[in-house]
C-alpha cells in the first residue's frame, strides 16, 4: 500500500481543478435578474473582503480574518437560491455566507472592528458572524460542530413542518473530523431537510487535503455510505453552485432527506491573516485565477450579451456602498465596557450577571 505522502514530496501535490469548461452553463435557464444579482454578489463579496484585507493590515481589525477571496461563487450560488426563511450555519470564514443572505455591509465590517454597531455589538468578532433575523444561524469555530447543530434546526423544520432547509457549509478538512460522519449518518437516518455543502479549497489549514485523505474526493466520494448521492461541483462557477442549490433544496423541502455536495474551489491566500501560504506549489494560484469566480461569471455574461457599462455601473456602485460601509464602521463607538455583562445567559428574559 502507498500513502498519499509517499506518493511526492510535501507541498508537491498534483494541482487540481474543476472538471468542465468555463462555458458549460452558459444556456442555463436562469433568467436575467437572478445573473445580474449573482453578479452584484459576487462583487460585494470580492470587495468587501479586500476592504477587510486592508483594514486589518491597518491594524483595525480585532483578532484575525479569514477570507473567503477567491470562493464567492459559492455563498453567492447557494444564498441567492435559498428561501429567506432558510438557516445558514458556517465556519470561520463566513463574511461572504453572511453577505448573501442579505445581512448590511456595514454591521459586518464594524463587527471586525470591534464597534458597538457591529452585527454583535463589537463581541463577536470575525469568527463569529450571526444574525438570526436573516437566516445566518452563527459561523462557528469549532471544526464540524455546526453540522450536528444544522441537523437540530433541520429536525425543528421537520417537525413544525415549514418547508425549511439547513444549509450546513463547511471546509474540506471538516471531512476528517468525526462529527461529519454522525452529522451525516443521523440526518440520513431521520430524512433530515439538511444540505451539507463542503467547501474544498484544496487545504485544511496549511495541509493539502490530498495528503491525508484516502480519497480523491473527501466529501463526495464518502456520501455512498450514508446511502447519498456523490455530488462534485464547479465551486468558482456561481450558476454551477446555484442550480445544485435548487435541486438539492427542492430534493430536502419534499422530504426526501439530507444532500451532501462538494463544490470545489480554492482560497488565494492563506489559511488565515497570519499564514502567507508559502506551502502552495508553484503554478497553483495562477491556475485557479484563470478561473476566478469574478472571471468566469464576466465572461459568460459578455457570451450572453450583457453590456460592459451596466455591469461596470454595478462594480461602481458595490465600490460607493463598500466605502461608505468602511467610514460608518470606522466612525463607530467602541462598546460600553458594561457590555461584557449582557448577552452573556438569558434566563427568563434577564442577563445573567456574575
């Protein structure tokens, strides 16, 4: 038997890319408004992290930041495809799932910040985005532990029979943790209306997930032991992630229990602020940017006949609302320090207090 890190050197690994061509959804019947929303989302998510970059290399942001640059396509994909009633549940790197689920710029970028009008109050920070009014049911940063959580809000939709569904989405390297597997077996036990989406940007951290992984696929090529279909998408193709998005809810909301799908994708930076990515082979991000989730939906909205100056407008218009996102944020009050006491334990509608 060959391991996988007898196969090359560390840090050598065969690069891989999405199966497919730029141009396989190019007729999709996905009609003109929802593009143009995707496209604006894709924007907002690309600039928004870039200003996030830059404040926290100002050193504004509190503690570290994990971007999502480079993976839009899939919180842009599934959010415009969920029902405004549906849950989210992600990781640490959740600025863009939170933003495509309609949650305000500004909220967010001065919760990085520390301000009281952040989306938390300035207390939960980058890791920890949550706003229950739109369906962002928290980004959490324990590996894996939301999947058996999304499977609770799964089975309360269940139960109450509302047609909702759980959006689990979580990385690569959650494949390996224990939780996915009982997450996986328990909601296809119940038929819970939960779709797991696993984000595989090639690294758990700053280890290449082909190097500890027995399979080539370490989410789709598990789904066969709980009885699930292996699915594998484009995960830098936004209509890709948006239509496996309406088939697989379509799927949970009619009872028909959990999906597990695998969107391959990849992060142009490191794991977090702190990592520089040294590790990445020579050649791999080059790759991947050629197949950019802002390139590639451009292009096929050039294919499609869209105009330059309307979709530039767009970009324009996401640049005025991120800056004045930024200058709201930055001109934000710092918490009361008597904040720390509240929001801590609810018990009977009073903060517990020590």
């Amino acid at each position: 038997m060959t391991l996988p890190l007898e196969r090359h050197a560390y840090g050598e690994h065969d690069i891989v890319l999405p199966a497919g061509n730029q141009t396989r959804y190019d007729d999709a019947a996905i009609d003109r408004d929802t593009r143009l929303l995707m496209y604006r989302r894709l924007q907002e998510m690309r600039q928004f992290e870039k200003r996030a970059y830059d404040l926290f290399m100002q050193n504004l942001v509190k503690g570290t930041t994990h971007l999502s640059l480079g993976m839009e396509a899939v919180a842009t994909g599934f959010g415009t495809a969920m029902r405004a009633d549906d849950y989210t549940f992600a990781t640490y790197r959740g600025h863009a799932h939170t933003l495509a689920r309609g949650v305000p710029m500004e909220g967010v970028l001065a919760e990085l910040l520390g301000r009281s009008n952040g989306l938390l109050g300035g207390k939960g920070g980058s890791m920890h985005l949550t706003s229950v009014e739109h369906g962002v049911m928290g980004s959490y940063a324990i590996i894996g532990a939301h999947l058996t959580i999304a499977n609770g809000a799964a089975w309360s939709a269940q139960y109450r029979d509302s047609g909702q569904v759980a959006v689990c989405f979580f990385g690569d390297g959650t494949t390996n943790i224990g939780a996915f597997h009982e997450a996986l077996n328990y909601a296809a036990v119940f038929s819970l209306p939960v779709v797991f989406v696993c984000e595989n940007n090639q690294y758990m951290e700053y280890t290449a997930i082909a190097d500890i992984t027995a399979v080539r696929r370490p989410a789709a090529d598990r789904a066969g032991a709980y009885g699930l279909g292996p699915i594998v998408v484009d995960g830098n193709d936004a209509d890709a992630c948006y239509l496996a998005a309406r088939d697989a809810f379509a799927q949970a909301r009619s009872g028909q229990g959990p999906v597990l799908i695998e969107a391959l994708t990849y992060r142009h930076g490191g794991h977090s602020r702190a990592d520089p990515g040294k590790y990445k082979p020579s050649g791999e991000l080059e790759a991947w940017l050629d197949h950019d989730p802002l390139k590639v939906y451009r292009g096929r909205l050039g294919r499609l006949g869209y105009v330059d100056a309307e979709l530039d407008e767009i970009d324009r218009q996401v640049g005025e609302a991120v800056n004045a996102a930024t200058e709201a944020a930055k001109n934000g009050p710092l918490p009361d320090p008597a904040s720390a006491y509240t929001d801590v334990w609810a018990d009977g509608g009073h903060s517990w207090r020590n």
